[in-house]
C-alpha cells in the first residue's frame, strides 16, 4: 500500500483569489490589523494558522487567544460563504480531483489522505462544496500546526498507525500493524505551491506539483520534476505518482526544523 497526500486550496480546488481575500478581510476584521504582505512566502508558517499567529505577534505584540482563533475561523467560513454566495464559480472542483481521490481509495494500491495548511472547518466545507466526500479520509489541517511539515506527519500518522506524535515514521514501517493495517512502502505529497515541495524534501517523500493557473515555472523553478495541471486523466495522474513515489524515509522521532529555517 502506498499513500498519497494532498493540499486542498489550489491543488484539489479552485479557491486561491477568493480564499486569499477573505482570510485577509477575516484579519481586519478580527484583529484590526490591514497593509500586511499577502505573499505567503513572506511568512514563516505558510499556513492558515501560521499567518495569524505571525501577524498578531508582530503587529499587536502577543499571542492570538484561542477565543480570537475560534471567532477567526469562523468569520472566516462565514465570508467565504458569503462570497460563494455572490460568485458561485469562486470555489469549484480541479477537473478530475474528485475522480482521481475515489480511484485511489477503491483501487487497493493507494490510500488517500488530506494535508492542508488551511483550517479545518473551512477545508471540510470546500471539500464538500466541490462534491467531494471526505468521509473517512484521514485529514490534518492548520489547526493541528503552524508548521506545514508537522501537519504532513501528522496525515500520515493518522492514514497509518501512529498512536501518539513523538512515534516516528520508521517505527510504525518497522512493525505496527495496528490501526489502518500495514503502513504505507512509499509516499507522495500532492500540492501546488514550493513550500509543499520544500515540506515533502524534508520528509524524503514523492512530490507531485499541481498547477492549476497553467504556470508550472514556480514549481519548475522549484525543482519539482512532475507537475500536472488538472486530474482530468486520472491514469496520468496515478502514474506521476507512481513516478514520484520515494521509499519511506527514515525519519527522526521529533519534529523537523520549521519552515521558516535555514535546514
């Protein structure tokens, strides 16, 4: 059995512009912080919650509250319903990922699973919203971490058996069988942008970039050697990555550096 992990927001949907403007209206509105970089390289953590967490301490000089995040995922959601509302094209289905993610579950030789740097709430309502069933697919979100690496381990431990986060990736390979079963000989991460990329180099797994605007060279440039630009044909998509499937890394029982770091 082998693993394949995907991001959700310009990897498996159409969501980019619209989630971009909302989640920065959503920081406005919450924290009365505007005028920040909204190019998420710029950022630590290029994930929902690494964001915020970077924008409140530079900007306000603390740490956001839970209360603060709990009411900023919500208005969140909110304003991306909302924006759906007027445009409903804003959010839509990459052709062919729905296709592509079923195959992959029926077929026996892959197991899929979500690892996105997007909140939870909102990633399971975009997954719905493009006819996507996520019922059963092991998921990690922004609310499991900042650091877009740890919430990778983090779908892995959960697709697989991992019972608590201090186990590694080769223990479980060595001999757990608890759980989902077998763990996974190789592994593939599935997203659209280099910092998905530079997160699947730590981990020594696959890396398939999808570039859904038609421009591969940020991926290219990248290094990313497969890149698609929808699933339409699902028999391609399988075979980059089969092409792009690493034997199991051995990995260390703590957490890599993080994004932000120079390793």
């Amino acid at each position: 059995m082998n693993l394949a992990l995907f991001d959700i927001d310009g990897t498996l949907i159409h969501s980019t512009p619209v989630d971009d403007r909302c989640y920065v209206q959503a920081v406005a509105d919450v924290f009365r912080i505007s005028g920040f970089s909204t190019d998420w390289m710029d950022y630590p953590y290029s994930t929902d919650s690494g964001i915020v967490a970077h924008l409140v301490q530079e900007h306000l000089g603390r740490r956001p509250t839970q209360l603060e995040l709990e009411q900023f995922q919500g208005h969140f959601l909110g304003l991306l319903k909302a924006a759906v509302q007027r445009e409903p094209g804003a959010i839509e289905e990459v052709p062919g990922a729905a296709r592509l993610v079923q195959s992959l579950r029926d077929g026996g030789r892959w197991q899929a699973a979500i690892a996105t740097g997007t909140w939870r709430r909102s990633a399971l309502w975009k997954l719905g919203l493009a006819g996507m069933d996520a019922t059963g697919l092991p998921l990690a979100t922004a609310n499991d971490a900042h650091d877009r690496v740890e919430i990778v381990l983090t779908a892995i431990r959960r697709a697989i058996c991992m019972p608590t986060p201090a186990a590694s990736v080769k223990a479980c390979h060595l001999g757990c069988h608890g759980g989902r079963g077998v763990p996974p000989e190789r592994i593939v991460y599935v997203g659209d942008a280099p910092w998905d990329l530079r997160a699947a180099r730590r981990l020594g797994i696959g890396f398939v970039g999808v570039a859904v605007d038609g421009n591969l060279k940020p991926l290219m440039d990248a290094g990313a050697e497969h890149v698609l630009t929808d699933f339409d044909a699902t028999n391609r998509a399988v075979a980059l990555l089969e092409k792009a499937a690493c034997k199991l890394a051995v990995l260390a029982t703590t957490a890599p550096p993080p994004e932000g770091s120079s390793g």
